[in-house]
C-alpha cells in the first residue's frame, strides 16, 4: 500500500509531529534512502582532491579523506548496497558521515535530498524485488507514489564485510 504521506520533507519545527527525523538521500539513479538522523554526524561535499586514494583496497573503498582531526574511509554506498556504483569521476562527492559508537563512515552518495519525518507505523518490509545487497543493511522502507525508500541501519553499514578486517 502507497501511502504518501510516510515520508515528508518538514520545517525543523514541526519534525517532532511527524516522526523519527531521517536524512534522505539518492544512493544512485532511481535509489531512494534514509538514514536516521541520530546515526549521521555530517553531511559535506568532498572535493574529489580532498580524497587519497589508497591503492589494494577492497572495491567499493574509494580511499581517505581528514575531517575534523580524524581520517575516515570512504565507501561507494550503491556499490556496497549492490544498487550500482558512483561516477569515480566527478568534481566532488556527496558525504554523509555515519557515527554509531565509537565508529565512524564516510559514505559517498549521489545527492542528499533533505530530512524527512517517518512514522514507524509506515515502516514496511523490503519489497522481494530489492536488491539482495540490500537486505542486510536495511531497516524497512517506506513506500511512496513513484518511489521506494529505503531505511538503513548504520551500524549494520559500519559492520560490512569490506570494512572487517583491515582497520577500517
């Protein structure tokens, strides 16, 4: 059932009515997600000569960036999420900075498309036609009138194979 009231964009003011506060995001072309906002420290855009590249890293690992004092991994999140990949050559990424505990993420994404309210009722299962990659960083999603969003769970991310193992 499409219900287009799920998810709204909302004026910070009245997020509290709306539901759980998420940041919103195109992974890649026709790939809608969310991640909830207590799980996003920042959202930036890289300059792609603020990113070192690291050579023999696992694919999907676009390399390091310093933000704050700290040096993150950045990781191709259409890439992990096996939804596609990113333009590796492009002016700037899309960062969206994933904190859970101690452990921080650097995802690079398409575009973020602002913070939107969810209901926790309006939570559905992942359709079966998602992509497998999906299923074990996925919450749920919320099913809108020409889209599909998708909830992750960033410690579910941070937990990935490709980032076990080697430091990341």
């Amino acid at each position: 059932m499409v219900n287009p009231s799920a998810l709204s964009l909302t004026p910070a003011r009245t997020r509290t009515h709306q539901g759980e506060p998420y940041l919103k995001f195109q992974v890649t072309e026709g790939v809608q997600a969310g991640l909830i906002m207590k799980q996003v420290q920042e959202v930036l855009v890289l300059p792609t000569p603020q990113l070192t590249p690291i050579p023999n890293l696992p694919v999907g690992v676009l390399g390091l960036m310093h933000r704050r004092s700290r040096v993150l991994w950045v990781v191709d999140l259409a890439l992990l999420l096996g939804v596609g990949v990113l333009d590796y050559s492009p002016q700037q990424y899309d960062i969206v900075i994933v904190r859970t505990g101690g452990a921080a993420i650097a995802l690079a994404i398409r575009q973020v498309g602002g913070i939107a309210g969810v209901q926790p009722t309006h939570v559905q299962p992942l359709p079966s036609h998602a992509a497998k990659g999906l299923i074990p960083y996925s919450r749920g999603c919320i099913l809108q009138p020409q889209e599909i969003v998708f909830l992750l769970d960033g410690e579910a991310i941070l937990q990935a194979p490709i980032l076990q193992g080697n430091g990341y």
